[in-house]
C-alpha cells in the first residue's frame, strides 16, 4: 500500500507499507489451502466459498483502512499538515465493493476510488465492463502516458 499526498498538483509526501492485495491473496491461500496463483484466481473472479467475506475479506477491508489512518495519522504527525481534502484509492484492492465506504468510516474523510478512463473517449472495441475492473490499478501507467503529452 502507497500513501502519497498531493498539495496543487504536487507530491508533498509518500509511504509505502507492505499491506495490500498480495495480503489478501495469501490469506486466501492459507484459508483455503489453495497455491497462490489458485488464490488470486479465485479472488479475481469471486469464485470463493461462501463464508469468504466474513471470515477474510470483511476483516480485510478492516486493516485496510486501519492502514490508511494510520499512515495519514503518521503524516499528520510528521509534517506542517492536519487534514486533506479527501482521500483516492486506487491499485487491485480499490475494486473491492464497498473498500471506500470502510476507509472513509476508519478515516472520516471523503473516500473515492479512482478510475482513469472516468472521461476518456473508448474505442467500441474495448470491453468497458473488463476495463471497469482493472481500472484503478492502471493509474500509473495512465498518468505516465498523459505525462507523454504534457511535455510534447
């Protein structure tokens, strides 16, 4: 999991702490006894036996936000700043149903999840609904591509 903190369109502060998707992929597989591949397939896909949600991935979603407050809690401590505006998940974990009505509860700031392609004009060849799933964690490589623009 990365926190970065922007301030008018610039990086003011970044962490990074070993807890996202990779997390919830190996619980999966320890619970399950699955190999991880089988895991992530499975978290991918929701193919997951039914007390899934309440034995892994509602405590999950739980320390998830734990960790976003407390390193925004860390950042608030470490630095001149004591609130942001809101707060943007985005990566694997970003997908999961209901993750920012969680962190914003944990966190008490408004909480959305970030989808690139928002205003972007599609072609009609591409799979919206497919694209949907995996758009927060192509932040990066979006915003890398428009950088392409921005310095031309």
């Amino acid at each position: 999991m990365n926190l970065t903190v922007m301030r008018n369109g610039q990086q003011v502060y970044a962490r990074e702490q070993a807890f996202g998707g990779s997390q919830l992929t190996l619980d999966i597989s320890r619970h399950y006894g699955m190999a991880l591949e089988e895991a992530e397939l499975a978290k991918r896909s929701g193919n997951l036996p039914e007390g899934y949600e309440a034995e892994l991935l509602n405590p999950f979603m739980e320390n998830l936000a734990l960790e976003v407050s407390r390193s925004l809690q860390f950042f608030f401590t470490s630095t001149q700043f004591n609130q942001v505006d809101h707060i943007v998940l985005a990566g694997g974990c970003a997908v999961i149903p209901g993750i920012d009505e969680v962190v914003a509860t944990r966190t008490q700031f408004n909480t959305l999840v970030a989808n690139p392609f928002a205003n972007m004009l599609l072609s009609d060849r591409v799979r919206a609904r497919n694209l949907l799933a995996d758009s927060s964690s192509m932040m990066v490589a979006c915003g890398l591509a428009l950088r392409r623009f921005d310095s031309a």
